[in-house]
C-alpha cells in the first residue's frame, strides 16, 4: 500500500517536472510538451488503476491552483477551455495504456509499451478530448480534427516511441518496477 501511494505521487510529480521542459507553443496558442509522455508513462509503468490514479492526484493538484501545466499554468479555469478535455482524458489515456500492458502479458515489452501509449495516450486521450473541444468550442468535426488533433499527432507518435523505450529499459534493468507487467 505504502508503495503504490509513493508511486502514485512520484509519477504525478514526474508528470508536473516533464511540464518544464521547454514547449513549443502552435498558432492555436496551446503549446506542445512532454507531459503527455508522463500520462503515457503512468499506464505502461503503473498500470491501469495505480496510473489513472497517479494523474487524477497531478489534476487535483493543478485544480488547487499549483502552476503545474506547461508554461506554469493551474486553477480551476485551466478546466473551462475548449481544450480541457485532454486534462479530462488525461486519466482514461493512463487508464487504456496501463490496462493494454496489464492485458498483453507476451512480447517485447519495448513494443507492447509504444503500442499501449499509442492506443491509450493517443487513441483514448482523443475520444475525450476532440468530442470536448466540439462542444466547448463549438465546432464541427473537421474543425476540430484539424485543430485540436492533427498538429500534435507528429510529436505524440514521436512521445509514444519514446515512452515504449523508456518502459522496455526500465522492464530490462528492474523487471519488478514495471507493474503493469507484474
């Protein structure tokens, strides 16, 4: 118990540090950071559950008021925009990822873990977050593919690879300390 609570708070704390890292802001004024890496890496490390709870406690923190997001945002009106809904997805996306890892216990974990954060961090982080920005915005569907979709798909593919390498050599150096393979 008292390890997963450490884990839990550890990871949630890497999601807030993978926000320091320099961004790239878009026209659209959203900027591109490695946070989501850090959702991506709560499910293939964590797992389901310890992960999506892992970002709802980095949530909880940014909703407090902490300046935890990219360019030291936080507060309630960060969960107002159009484009909150990758915060609401944030949780779902570490859900899926963790649960496809729990689920495809044989290959390469290098492999399961790029494919996890693709199907979680991408796939699942979309199905909440383009519905969200439709209705918030509004906007039709190909305003929102568009916009709060397409330019981030180069760079999360890019956060994918890397999480699937970064999980695979955490697997291969301390096996035990990937959950999501235990």
């Amino acid at each position: 118990m008292e390890r997963n609570v450490v884990l839990i708070a550890l990871f949630a704390a890497l999601i807030a540090a993978l926000g320091l890292l320099p961004k790239f802001t878009l026209a659209s004024g959203i900027p591109i950071t490695a946070q989501s890496m850090g959702i991506m890496l709560c499910g293939t490390v964590l797992g389901a559950r310890r992960g999506a709870l892992a970002v709802v406690l980095f949530l909880v923190l940014v909703a407090a008021g902490l300046p935890l997001l990219a360019g030291g945002r936080g507060g309630l009106g960060v969960f107002t925009t159009p484009w909150a809904g990758f915060l609401f997805g944030f949780p779902v996306a570490a859900f899926v990822g963790g649960l496809v890892m729990e689920k495809w216990k044989s290959g390469n974990t290098t492999i399961v873990a790029g494919v996890a954060a693709i199907v979680g961090g991408i796939g699942a982080l979309y199905l909440v977050a383009v519905p969200y920005y439709m209705v918030m915005k509004p906007a039709g569907l190909s305003e929102a593919l568009i916009t709060a979709m397409a330019p981030f798909m180069p760079g999360d593919l890019i956060k994918a690879v890397i999480t699937g390498a970064i999980t695979g050599a955490l697997y291969k150096a301390r096996p035990s300390s990937v959950l999501s393979r235990a």
